[in-house]
C-alpha cells in the first residue's frame, strides 16, 4: 500500500510585526490501493500535529503561549485545510 501525504504551505508567519504567527495549508493525501478511502478527520489531525506543532484544539486546556488548531474543514475526499496560530510572545 502506497499513500502519498502533500502539505501546500498557504501562509506561515506573522501577517504583520507584533502579529500572532498563522500556519494555514492544505493536506492531500492520496492511497493506490484504495482510491475511495475517506481519511478520518482525527487522522489528518495527527499528520499535522507531526509535520507542523505540537498544537492543541483551540477548547482543550493549554497555557497562552502554545499554539492552537483554530480551523481543520474537509476540502473533498482526502483533502483537508487548517489553520494553527501560534501567541505572538515578546
């Protein structure tokens, strides 16, 4: 079985000085064997936690400073989008 797992970066940084820091991407990942397979969403979020932060949900208990899933939406079969924010700490 082949999978193969793509992160397009839509942003990563701070829009502006003194900003929080916003990760956005979108995840495609794609199986040979089973082109049907609809990838769970609790999946993706640990693909992401593993490429990107050790991030939380955004209603889990976490200090200030670590960062936050704020957004994961479904795109299609197989593809997801999401957003992680990360405090601006001075």
């Amino acid at each position: 079985m082949s999978e193969l797992i793509k992160i397009e970066t839509i942003h990563a940084g701070q829009p502006r000085p003194y900003a929080d820091s916003i990760y956005e991407a979108v995840i495609t990942i794609t199986n040979d064997e089973l082109p049907d397979y609809d990838i769970p969403q609790k999946i993706v979020e640990n693909i992401v936690k593993a490429a990107f932060h050790n991030f939380k949900k955004q209603d889990e208990e976490r200090g200030w400073w670590e960062p936050y899933l704020k957004s994961i939406e479904k795109l299609d079969k197989g593809k997801w989008r999401f957003i992680i924010i990360e405090e601006y700490a001075d």
